[in-house]
C-alpha cells in the first residue's frame, strides 16, 4: 500500500467538524480527516474520526451527486451534501486544506464523482461603489468598500460546445463558449478539447455553408465564436489556429465578418491570397523550416491588421510572445553553419558577380534584380529582429552573417538605385557596427584584426637582464648553455587593422550624393562610429576576437596594474594587447583615401571664394565630423590634413565668407571651431590667426550683434571660452589677435553685455603683467625656455624620456659648462657638511634651510635610485666623467625651481 502523503487525502488532517444548524455554526468535534474510496461500491467519501477516541466516527460524508464545495479563507471547505446539511471542516493548517482539495480534484477528474465540482472563494475588498457607502456607511465604517466575493471554478463537470456545429446549433455553441470564459479551469479544458476535436475545422465548414447561403447572422455567430475562443488567452489555440494554411486562411475569412460593423466586409483572404506579399526569396527544401517562416508571417498578420481592433493587453502579449520565440528560431537556423545548412550561402550567392557581368550591369534582368532587393529586405528583417536578443546571441548572428558575405549584400543596397533599398542597406551596417564595429574590418577575412607587423627585438634592461641572468645560471646546471644566454626577445606580434576603406568610401558617396535626410544621418553615424578612436579597444578582447563578460574585468585590472606599476615593468602583461593594435594605417588610409573625398565641399570653399553648390545637411554632418575627427585621432594623424587642405578656411567662409548659408550651418561651423580652440593646438591657433578666420566670425556676428537669438549668444559664448581660459597662451595670443582686430566693435557694439570689456580687460591685464615681468629684474629676465622645460617635463612623465631630454641638452649647451656648475655645487655642499652640529644649530636659518632640502630632495634621491638602471638602460654605459644621474636631478630641480618662482611672481602681480 501506499504511504500516508503520496496519494492527497490519505495523511491524516487535524480539523475541525462543524453543522450549521438555523443561523449558528455547532462545534461537532475535533479529530482527523481522510479522504478515501470504498473498495466496493468505489463511492469516495471524507472521514472524520475522533482525536480522542480513534473508534468514534465525527463524519463519514459520501462526494456524490452534484455537490459543490467551497475553499473559504484558505483553510475552510464548505459544502451542502444531498440531505441539505450544510457541514464544514475547519483545518488547522493551510496545507492542511490544500491536500483534501487535492483529492476532491483528483476524485472529479478520475471520473469517480464527475458532477461535483470545487470553487475557491476570494474575498475582494478593492472594490468602490459610492451609493453601497453612502447607504451602508456604518456597516462598512464609511471606506465605500463593497464586501464582494471572486469565485473561481478549480473542478467540476464542463458543458462543452455541440460537436459538430451546425447553421441551427451555433446560438447553443457560442452560449457554451462564452460560459467556458468564466474560469481558467474551463477555458483549458475547453481549448483543449478544441485542439483535439479539430472544431475549428468544423465551424470553417459551417462558415463556408452560411456564405453560400449568405446567411449574414450565421456568419456573424460564427464569427464571435472565434474572437471569444481568442480572447481566451490560451496559446494552445492560437497556436492550432495557425497550425495549417487550411486554418489560418478560414480564421480570417470568418473575422471578415464583424458584428461590430455589419454593413461591412473586410479582405482578408485577398491579401493572404497575394503571393507577393510572402516572397520565397531562396527555396528552403525542408517544409518544417518554411512552416516556421510562414508562422512568423501570419501571427504578425494577425496581430497587426485581423485583431489589431478588439485584442485586449493579454492577447496581445501573448501573440507577441509567440511571434517571439518563432523569430528565435528563425534566427538560430539562419545562424546554424552545419553543411546541410546553405541558406545564407545560397543568399549571398545572389550578391556575386562576375567579371562580365560587372562589365555589363545591363545583363542582370529585372528578376534578378528585384531577387536581390528582397534579399536585403529579408536579411534585414530579421537583424532587426535579433537587436532584441541578448549580447551574446547577436555577437553570434552578426559574426555568421558578416563571414558568410553580408558586406557583398550591403554593398549591393548601399548603390541600389531605389532609396528604400539604399536605407535598409545603411540601416543593416549601422546595426552591426553598433553592435561591433570591429566587424567591418573583416569584409575579406574572417577574423576581425588582420594586416600583422612582423616582430621586432627589444633589448632586455640591464635590471631584468640580472634576473634573467641569475635564472639562466640555474637552467644552465641542466642545459649546459647558460653562459650563452640570448638577451634579446622577441615582441609580440604588433596587430593592425584593416585598411580597407571601401565600406567608408560608399558610406560618403551616400552622405555627399543622397537626397534623402534620413539616409544622410544614417550614413553620418556610421562613419562615425568607424572613425571612433576606441574601435578596436571597444570591440576586442587581447585575442583578437569578439567578447565580453569576464574579458572586460580582466583587461581593467591589467590595466589598473600596469598604471600602478610603472617602474620595472617588463610591458608583456595581456594588458598591453590593446596597446598593440595599431590603429594608425587604419586612420592613415581614412585620410589618404576618403577624407579629400568627403570634405571636398570644404576643401573647395578654402581654394575660392565661391564654393560648390551648397548643400546645408551635408556641410553640417561634415562640421561635427570635423569636431569628432580633431578630438579623437592623434594630431600627427589628423592635423596635417586639415590644415595642409584649408578645411578651417573653408569654415570660416561658411560662416562669413559672403556665402549664402543658412544660420542653423553658421551656428554648426562656430561649434566646430569652438572645439578646435579648445584643442589648445598651436598649429590650429597659427593656422587661425595666418588666415584670419575670426574675420569671418566677426563678419558674421557685426550682422545679429543687435538681435537677442541663439546665433548671437553662440558668438559671444566664443568670446567667453577665450575668457575663461586666459591662463592659457594659445588663448593669450587668440585675445591680442581679436583685440587688434575688432577692439571697435568689442568696446562700442558690445555695450549690452559686458563680455567686451572683460575681453579688452584681459588683454590689457595681460600685456600690462608681461611689461611688469620683464622690468621686474633687468639683470636676470625671465626666459620662455624657462615654460617650455616645465612643459616637456609634463609632457614627458616617462623618466627614461626626461633623461634622454636633458642628455640632448646637455650636449647641445656645452657638456664642461654644466659639469664645472655641477662640481661646485658638490664642493660647496661637502664643505658645509663638514661643520659641527654646534655650527648648525647657531645659524638656524642655514639649518632650516637645509633640512629643507633634505626633505625635498628625499624623493629625488629614491628616484635617482630607482631611474638609474633605466637612464642606463635607454642610453647605455656612460662614462662617469660625462653624466650623472646626480646631476641631472639637480638640473631638473633648477628648472622646476625657476619655473615655479615665474608662476609665484605672475600670481603676485595679478593679485596686486
């Protein structure tokens, strides 16, 4: 026999019997409760026996008839047996309760008492009816709650619907499906019996007999049958519904008819009837693969257009979920590289040509043609699609789509003569590159980094050497070879990115030559994202490949560790992988082969005074582009194009060169060069004031100087950058330059705010401090080599670069010179440290000074310590007779000394 809990009802329950007897519950006894079936006669029935006295039966109540039980209050079952006694149990734990419901579902279900039935009873206190508080407001304590029960059908016996329908049985039909809606027992059990009794099916069969007839009522029940059996919110039926072409196409015929609006007819089928609108672009041999693509297209089809009017939020999630999950698959077969699998090769395949044909575009039919445009219209659905997915499923996708020949596609899209396709093609590269930019350099290959510098040989420091050396000795007790030990290795292997600028090449014949706004801002971002600084860091792990994850904590903490150890780093950490991708061909080829191409509008407006046509969209993408490019490539890269190509000049005529421009363009190109400014680049700050690019500003701002808009506060805000950053001598000398030029209007026109004056005050001040700090000492003036030390030795943080500087320096002024300061110096200081303690300490100003030196020069001598290896590393073994670590700390030292005593005097003088 079984154990007591593995069949419900079996364990004995502690509960407690009540008899309702007039209007009171009577306590008939407390003892435990089973359920079971006599052996017999097969009848089950609830027994309660005494806790006290196991002999003394409380109750023995029979499940028969058409009884229905009551779950109250979550440990009360409450029932009215045949005799018209109203009896309860009241079980001392929740459980308890659950376990004897239990078996009152599984005794209905097995077909032991099939007529009862079991409801559970939900108290629901939420509900607010104004007239029950006004006239119960004692009753209630005036909160307008109505004390409403919710009561929801677990098991019983369910009426379904008459099989088969019939024109006269559909008034019963609809009544029984609409009674099935009331509970979620009785909408399951009615789909399911749907399912299995194909009667959907059977009410296609009546529909068609009532449109014959033209039996407008008929086909209006059948109809709500339909809609009701949807709004079940059952995915077993919608997914049977759609289940076979024979089905979807006599669902929609039945929903044309709308009770909703009876003097009309929708056209569904025709549509569905229309083979273009679901094209076979590649034949797919296996039919459960096609019936999954058909699914997709015909749950959007009725979710969007059959049920959009009456589908209420569950239904709508629901469909959409199952559109869902159907398009996952899709894309895990479109994503799947077995053999069998020529899907996408056959795709790309469309997007091949050959030399002849390339020869001769008028060869490609206009089948072949239209083939490929839903090719890119197809692919382009389900990438779409695959946005929503999640990081690593998309990764997969887009680096299957891009080895098997994407870009062979979006090549064809991006010149398509019809702009939809040309968008779908610039919509399709921007979804990839935003999800990984890195991929665009592998049009060719199949990995995304390629195009590998040879390795190199770097000399191991003299400090590594030693340790390497000391580990060599130990090998060579073994090897017999450590005397022969090589102290040169091999660098990593330095990767670079694709050159490859065709994709770059389209993307700005697009942006140059596409009438269509929103094709142009797509075509913008693109380029941007592929000329972002970060492309191969952002999209890369060290390997070389796609990743994320763990990857990104490693390479923080690498770096974190490599920036925290700077001294005696070897620089062969995994953290220097990034380091050693080489994205300068990469920029270099940008501006060799597209950037003359793509700022050719401006490059013409900086050769003439009239430039080409203007196109105001395109110059405006080009400024912020201008903006991006300045910001985030390496001067060395950027710099010589823009200059040597007067793309500032041509801004600057944009903005006040006599060209008629509209202002939203003025206003852009003053934002790009308020960026370059901000480089504080001297050759920009040169190149601006050579070619007088204020000029133009200031041509511009003479014609809304009186007007309170935008373009007015975006040219004084100019004045204001170049004001807030007068500590700066680049904007030192852009303020003499405006001053020189355009003091007039700065001090007369301006006198509305007071941005002018504080810009001639600025100068002044400026020039008035320079008069100051040249007549300050006649004897000793102040050198600018003095600024320019203090800013190689920010820009050299590298200690090994400082030395290699001050070396050269040292070479270039006269070895002797430095070395004779040196040794007096030296001498002076070891004659003063030969005094006694006592000589300290009467000239206490002398020893102030110089435990003050020894507490600054502290850090200068752990520094010497720790750089002399590598002084010695970078420029060899010197002669002690011709440099000195010693010495060189002390020239630093002057040099930081003299230049913070100039900055100590500057700051005096402008507080005076």
């Amino acid at each position: 026999m079984p154990e007591f809990g593995e069949v419900p009802g079996k364990a004995p329950r502690r509960v407690k019997v009540y008899l309702l007897q007039g209007e009171d519950w009577i306590d008939n006894g407390t003892g435990y409760c089973v359920g079971e079936v006599e052996e017999e006669s097969r009848k089950p029935y609830f027994l309660v026996r005494n806790e006290l006295n196991t002999d003394e039966i409380i109750l023995k109540s029979f499940l028969e008839g058409s009884i229905q039980y009551q779950r109250q209050q979550e440990t009360l079952i409450v029932w009215t047996d045949l005799s018209g006694k109203d009896l309860a149990l009241s079980f001392q734990e929740t459980e308890a309760c659950a376990d004897l419901c239990e078996f009152i579902i599984k005794i209905q279900q097995e077909k032991y008492a099939p007529e009862i039935s079991l409801y559970y009873v939900i108290p629901n206190n939420n509900i607010i009816d104004e007239e029950y508080s006004n006239a119960n407001g004692n009753a209630n304590n005036g909160t307008g709650t109505i004390p409403t029960e919710i009561t929801e059908l677990v098991t019983g016996p369910i009426n379904f619907p008459d099989v088969p329908p019939t024109l006269d049985n559909l008034e019963h039909v609809l009544e029984l499906i609409n009674q099935g809606s009331n509970s979620q027992y009785t909408r399951s059990s009615i789909s399911k019996f749907i399912k299995e009794e194909e009667y959907l099916l059977a009410l296609i069969s009546v529909f068609n007999k009532a449109e014959k007839l033209q039996k407008l009522d008929s086909l209006h029940i059948t109809c709500e049958c339909v809609k009701t059996l949807i709004l079940y919110n059952e995915a077993s039926i919608i997914e049977d519904f759609v289940s076979t072409e024979e089905k979807i196409y006599g669902l929609v015929g039945i929903l044309e008819y709308d009770q909703e609006y009876p003097n009309f007819k929708a056209s569904y089928r025709d549509y569905l009837n229309d083979k273009s609108k679901f094209k076979h672009v590649i034949d797919l041999p296996d039919k459960e693969i096609l019936k999954i693509f058909k699914n997709d297209f015909h749950l959007n089809f009725l979710k969007d257009v059959v049920l959009a009017r009456f589908l209420d939020d569950q239904t709508f999630n629901l469909i959409s979920s199952l559109i869902y999950f159907n398009q996952v698959e899709i894309i895990n077969f479109l994503k799947d590289t077995k053999k069998e699998n020529k899907f996408l090769d056959e795709l790309f395949k469309l997007y091949e040509r050959d030399e002849s044909e390339e020869a001769d575009e008028k060869k490609e039919t206009d089948i072949d043609c239209q083939r490929r445009r839903d090719g890119v219209k197809l692919l382009h659905q389900y990438v779409l699609i695959a946005k929503s997915l999640q990081s690593f499923q998309k990764s997969e996708f887009f680096a299957v789509l891009v080895k098997k020949g994407l870009f062979k596609m979006v090549g064809f899209a991006l010149r398509d003569s019809e702009a939809t396709v040309r968008t779908l093609g610039t919509e399709l590269i921007v979804v990839i590159i935003e999800q990984d930019a890195s991929l665009v350099n592998s049009i060719d290959n199949d990995i995304e980094i390629d195009n590998s510098d040879p390795p190199t040989e770097q000399r191991i420091p003299p400090k590594l050497e030693e340790e390497a050396g000391d580990e060599s000795l130990a090998a060579s007790d073994e090897t017999g070879n450590g005397r022969d030990f090589d102290v040169t290795v091999e660098s990593k292997l330095h990767l670079k990115l694709s050159d490859d600028m065709t994709l770059m090449q389209i993307l700005t014949k697009l942006l140059i030559e596409d009438k269509n706004p929103g094709l142009k801002m797509q075509a913008f971002e693109a380029l941007r994202i592929l000329l972002d600084s970060n492309i191969a860091t952002n999209s890369l792990t060290p390997n070389g490949s796609s990743g994320s994850g763990n990857n990104e904590f490693e390479i923080d903490h690498l770096r974190n560790e490599f920036n925290n150890e700077k001294r005696g780093s070897t620089g062969n950490g995994a953290g220097d992988d990034f380091k050693d991708i080489n994205t300068s061909n990469y920029f270099q080829a940008f501006y060799a082969q597209v950037a003359p191409e793509l700022f050719a509008n401006l490059i013409k407006f900086g050769e003439r005074q009239n430039g080409a046509e203007i196109d105001t969209l395109l110059l405006q993408h080009l400024c912020d582009l201008i903006s991006f490019c300045t910001k985030e490539h390496e001067s060395y890269i950027s710099k010589p194009f823009f200059l040597k190509n007067n793309i500032l000049l041509g801004i600057g005529k944009v903005i006040g060169g006599g060209i008629a421009t509209k202002t939203t363009l003025k206003l852009t190109a003053i934002r790009c060069l308020k960026n370059i400014i901000l480089l504080n680049d001297d050759d920009y700050v040169k190149y601006i004031i050579d070619h007088n690019i204020f000029g133009f500003i200031f041509k511009f701002f003479k014609t809304i100087s009186n007007e309170n808009n935008l373009a007015n506060s975006s040219c004084l805000d100019l004045l204001e950058i170049i004001i807030r950053n007068e500590i700066n001598p680049n904007s030192r000398t852009l303020a003499k330059f405006i001053y020189c030029e355009e003091r007039e209007f700065l001090e007369h026109e301006l006198n509305y705010v007071s941005t002018g004056k504080d810009f001639i005050h600025i100068v002044e001040k400026c020039d008035n401090n320079e008069l100051d700090l040249n007549s300050h000492n006649a004897s000793t003036p102040i050198n600018n080599d003095e600024i320019d030390d203090e800013i190689e030795l920010e820009d050299n943080k590298n200690p090994v670069k400082i030395f290699n500087g001050i070396e050269t320096e040292i070479k270039r002024n006269g070895e002797k010179r430095h070395l004779e300061e040196d040794e007096v110096e030296i001498k002076k200081k070891f004659a003063s440290s030969d005094h006694g303690i006592n000589e300290k300490h009467t000239n206490g100003a002398d020893a102030d000074d110089v435990d003050v030196d020894q507490s600054e020069n502290g850090t200068a001598e752990e520094e010497e310590t720790t750089y002399d290896d590598s002084s010695k590393t970078t420029n060899g073994n010197h002669d002690s007779n011709n440099f000195s670590p010693k010495k060189l700390s002390k020239s630093i030292k002057g040099k930081l000394s003299s230049a913070s005593k100039k900055i100590a005097h500057s700051l005096k003088q402008n507080a005076k």
